[in-house]
C-alpha cells in the first residue's frame, strides 16, 4: 500500500483522471472531494460490504432443501 | 410442479436452462461469474441462479416488479454499455433473495439487482444510485415484524 501525507486542500492525483482533494480533518473524520469521470465507480466500501454479506447469506448452498423451500415460498407469495 | 432433487441438479424438472456470464462475478464474489438461469413456467416470479463452476452456489432470484410497487431500475450508461444492452425490452432484472430460518422473514436485495442482457447472456450485479431501496426489502409484507439492523441507505 502506498501511504501519502497530504495537508487540507492537497490533492492526489490517480491516473489521468482521479483526483483527490482532502478538504477538511476534525478528529477521526476526514472529507474528501473527488473528481472522477463518470464510469469510475466510487463507493463507500461498507456499502459494497453489505452488499457482499448479503450475497453470501442469499447463496442456499447445495440445493438440499429448496424442493421444500421453493413451493413455500410460492406459496407465501401467492398469499401475500 | 417443482421437483428439486438433493443430488444432481440435472434432475431439476425445468423448462429453461440458460447459461449466463457476469463478467466481475457478484459483489463480494467475484469468483462466482458463470451461471445457470433455471426456471420454471410453475416457479415464475421466482428462478434460480446456480454457479456453473461452484454448483453448491445457488441464489434464489425473484422479479422485483413483482414484489415492489412501482421499482424503479435505472441502469446506467456505463453499465448498458458493458452488457451490450441497447433496449430495455432486452433486459431481464432479477432481485437475490435471501430465505431466513423462518420464511416469513424472506427478504429480497433491491439496492443492487442482478441485470442480465437476454440476448447475449451477459449478467451483472449493479448498484442503483439515487434511491434508497433496501438490501434487505421484506418480500411478505404482513408478516410479523422482526427485529433487524437498521436499512442500508444508497451512499450519496
């Protein structure tokens, strides 16, 4: 990992086209300004987490049980 | 009537199996890239996604239309771009399901929908932005409220 000391308002540079400005730090928060083209993805990374844990709770594993899960659950649906 | 075995799923009674790519795989599994669409005309709005290279992978997937008044998919530039997609009429958009213990508290992601691009089988997990549909949107509406973290918010 490279590690960078920046001062409020310095910018990183990544790329061509990312740039990072460090706009303000109080304490454990620090706000950042990104610029970045459009089909650059920024996220916060919890998100993408959460997202993840709840891909990996989703997976039903081997498909031991779903012949009785599907039809409830169909069934749930179609009494909802 | 739908006859899942426990050992092979060949044995699926299906009408359709149809194999489909995600390029960078789900989110969080990015190993997980190519899989079977398994459906069933007596299963609808519900199909399954079975990993082709993991088999013991499978997600259960549902129509979020079916289950969310007026959802809302917005599929950006970039990512119409990555899956080919020149028509929406193309595009089939299907919501991970995730069945609890109890299936009353079954729940669906609609933050972030599996997009697939029926006419060349190209797949991926997308992110909405803008909204805030839940990760965790309750499927069964009047079932008895459980106790559970908060809702994910879209970050902003």
């Amino acid at each position: 990992m490279l590690i960078l000391t920046r001062k409020v308002n310095e910018r990183v540079i990544i790329g061509s086209e990312v740039e990072i400005t460090i706009l303000k730090v109080s304490r454990d928060k620090v706000k950042l300004g990104i610029k970045a083209p459009e089909s650059v993805m920024i996220q916060r990374n919890e998100l993408l987490q959460s997202i993840g844990q709840e891909n990996r709770r989703a997976a039903v594993g081997p498909l031991n049980g779903l012949e009785r899960l599907l039809p409830a659950l169909r069934q749930q649906l179609q009494g909802a | 009537m739908i006859t899942f075995s426990k050992e092979a799923t060949e044995k699926i009674a299906v009408d359709s199996r149809q194999i489909v790519t995600f390029n960078s795989g789900l989110i969080g599994l990015p190993q997980l890239k190519v899989f079977a669409l398994i459906e069933d005309e007596e299963s609808l709005p519900i199909r399954l996604l079975q990993c082709v290279s993991t088999p013991e992978f499978v997600f259960i997937v549902i129509n979020p239309f079916t289950i969310y008044p007026n959802y809302d998919v917005e599929i950006s530039d970039e990512d119409a771009a990555e899956l080919g997609v020149a028509s929406a009429a193309d595009v089939l958009v299907l919501a991970i399901v995730t069945v609890p213990e109890d299936i009353r508290f079954v729940t669906a992601n609609l933050l972030s929908p599996i997009v697939i691009n029926m006419r060349n089988k190209r797949a991926k997990q997308i992110l909405l932005s803008d909204t805030d549909y839940p990760i965790n949107y309750r499927v069964l509406r009047d079932a008895p409220v459980e106790r559970r973290s908060g809702r994910l918010q879209v970050a902003s």
